[in-house]
C-alpha cells in the first residue's frame, strides 16, 4: 500500500502523486495528477525529451476536454509508484497547458485498487495482482 496527502496550491487541494518515469537513456522522478476522469496519461513534451524519446515517432493522438483540442504522441513508457515499475502508455504533447502532468485511467490505473479519501486530503494505492 502507498499513501500520498494531496498537494495543495493556493486554497485548492489536488491528488498529486510522485512518479518516477525510466527509459533506457534516463530517468526522472515527478509528481503527477492522478485524475480518474481522464482516460489516458499525458505528460509534457520536455518530459519525454529529457527522457530520450524522440516525441514525434510515437503514435498521434488527439485529446478533447474543457481546455479544447491537443496534439500529442503515445508511447510505452515504465513508470513507478515506489520499486516496481509497470508498462504504461503516456501520451507527451507540445500543447498541454494545464498546471500538472496528467495520470489517467488507461493503464496507469490497472495494477491498483485507487482510493480517494477526501476527507482526510489523501490518495490511496492498493496493488492488485
């Protein structure tokens, strides 16, 4: 089980999380929304770049939402919570303006039991086998 309090900018409280995203080139330690309103990971281009990935040769990929319509280019990436790292799709875009890098449902939410406890501001993983 992993536990995270959320993270709060200015009067608002967020489930922020800390990720860490691995390639073979590099790797970087962040912290993420976990939002289970979205359906898919997204995460800044100059993530991906200090990573090592080439942005442009994953699969594109158009996302709509309140903000409108982005730009962005899927890829397999490993990511962890804690020591175990999982296969997840994480979608980088050129365009994504929101405050925080983006942790949706599909895959990244697979492997746990996610619990958002907002009384006491805190998220809650559970891995599931």
């Amino acid at each position: 089980m992993k536990e995270f309090s959320y993270f709060q900018k200015g009067n608002q409280f967020f489930p922020l999380v800390d990720v860490k995203l691995k390639t073979e080139k590099n790797q970087i330690i962040l912290k993420a929304l976990v939002d289970s309103g979205a359906t898919y990971s997204v995460f800044r281009a100059e993530i991906g770049e200090y990573l090592g990935i080439e942005i442009e040769k994953g699969k594109p990929v158009y996302l709509e939402g309140v903000g409108g319509r982005i730009l962005g280019y899927m890829h397999n990436i490993l990511i962890s919570l804690d020591r175990r790292f999982y296969k997840c799709k994480i979608i980088f875009s050129r365009e994504l303006t929101v405050s925080f890098n983006i942790l949706g449902r599909d895959n990244f939410f697979y492997p746990f039991l996610i619990t958002f406890f907002e009384k006491k501001r805190k998220i809650i993983f559970r891995e599931i086998a």
